[in-house]
C-alpha cells in the first residue's frame, strides 16, 4: 500500500514549494489538494462535517498554480487535485491546466474530480446544483476529447463547440488518470468515466464492501485511494486488510514548523506498514 499527503494549501500555511519538497524528502508518493474558488458569506448549505466551515474553504490557492510550484521544485511524487470542482470551471481552460502541468512535471499529474457540495459555492458560477452530476460527466467527456483528438469537437447539452485544435496534450497517454470523488452515488461516474475511485475519509469498516460494490458495478477492479486519512495506527492496520492501493494522510493546514512535525509523525506511522 502506498502512501500519500492530502490537505488544504492556503495564504496562511506551508507555501507549496515548501510543501512539495517535504513532502518527497519523507519518501510520500503523492500530493493531493484541494480547490474552493471562494464560499459565499450567506449559506443555505450547512457544512457537511456539522459546526462552522472551517477558514481553510475560502482561503485555498488555485491547485494548478500551486502544483505547479511543487512539481518545479520535486521529481518524483504525483501532483493531483483532491478534488477540482469540474462544475465550476471552464472545461477547455481545465483540460488546458491539465495537460500544462502534465507537462511542466514530467507526466506526473492526478486528475482527482467531483461535484462539490457546497450549492451557493457553485451557483454563482452559474450552474444548477440540481443537475451538477450530467454536467460535470459531460465536462469530463469533453475534456477527453480535448486531451486525446488532434481536432477535437464536443457536442452536448452543457458543452457544445465545433473542431478545436487545443494543446498541449498531457504526458501520460491517453491522458492524466482521472480519480473520481465522492460516495456511492459517484460509482457510475467512476465506471463511466474514471480510473479510480478518491474514497473520501471512508473508514475501513465501511470501505470494503464500498469496493466490492463498485467493482461489481464496474465490472473491472477499480484501484482505490483514500482521501483524509488520520495518522491512527490502528486505522492503518485495518486499511492494509483491504484491496486499497493508497492512502492519503490528511495534513492540518499549518505554518512550516508545525506541518514539518506532523508530516514526520505521519512518516513513522507509515514506515510500521511499508
């Protein structure tokens, strides 16, 4: 089993630079981040973990810009969004940041997607929070197109635009694996349209029979990774019982000093299962 670093990068924490680095000197074999363009003042939308949301939501940098600064200072670990909020953005700009940061790393990109759940969030990107699942599965598709076609063209209900001619194309052919967020709603999308399944903080005692019913659905084995993990030892134990290839540590947004340590703790956590 491997093993990774998920977390939030924000104005207030490690710079992902430093970040990168620390992270590939421990012998982790991936970064995950995650995105929020902003989050409304007003919200109908409680939080889905209870209680306040947490500063972190609102204060996160653009994942390709800070992957970007972590692939220019690393050589080895995966750089990947955890996750982008595809109904949000600009399909034809995404496969583009995609693909450029394929490049400028030297193919070392994960494509971690969702739906999002925040509908304030995402209304004012103009989309309908109602029907967020077609349009992020058709968002998808036509980024495949744009990645993968030397003319690419895409004709749907939400996307629509004639022959294009759009680079550069990703590293890893045919394109970035595209990690697929979310519950088991989300098990269709990762059959459809995913090459694994981003398990957000699923414990081990639910997980495995999450991963028999999605390989079911699949009709293939979907590797797994998992989002948000703790440091508990003993939640590691149980995760090495299953047929996970990858689990993410979350790591609490801190100054350096304070991510440093964690991120060592984390490491002699890992080093009992390696």
């Amino acid at each position: 089993m491997k093993f990774g670093v998920s977390t939030f990068i924000t104005d207030q924490g490690i710079a992902p630079t430093a970040l990168g680095r620390a992270v590939e000197e421990r012998g982790f074999d991936s970064l995950l981040i995650a995105e929020h363009s902003h989050v409304p003042v007003e919200r109908r939308t409680p939080y889905p973990e209870g209680g306040e949301l947490p500063e972190r939501y609102y204060r996160t940098l653009d994942p390709f810009v800070a992957l970007s600064a972590a692939a220019a200072v690393t050589e080895r670990i995966l750089l990947g969004t955890g996750v982008a909020l595809v109904g949000q953005r600009d399909p034809i700009i995404t496969a583009k940041e995609v693909a450029s940061l394929d490049l400028v790393s030297g193919g070392r990109v994960i494509f971690g997607v969702g739906i999002g759940w925040n509908r304030e969030e995402m209304e004012n990107h103009g989309t309908d929070p109602r029907t967020r699942g077609r349009l992020v599965d058709e968002r998808l598709r036509a980024m495949r197109e744009l990645w993968t076609e030397e003319k690419a063209e895409f004709h749907g209900e939400f996307v629509d635009f004639a022959p294009v001619y759009a680079w550069p194309k990703p590293v890893q052919r045919p394109h970035p694996p595209v990690y697929v967020g979310g519950g088991e709603a989300a098990f269709p999308r990762v059959a459809a349209l995913g090459d694994a399944w981003l398990a957000n903080s699923e414990t081990p005692e639910d997980l495995g029979p999450k991963i028999d019913r999605l390989r079911s659905i699949a009709g293939r084995d979907v590797p797994v990774t998992v989002y948000a993990v703790s440091k508990d030892p003993e939640s590691i134990e149980r995760y090495t019982h299953l047929d996970v290839e990858r689990v993410l540590f979350y790591l609490p947004t801190e100054p350096d000093a304070g991510t440093l340590s964690y991120l060592d703790e984390c490491v002699a956590v890992a080093e009992r299962f390696r």
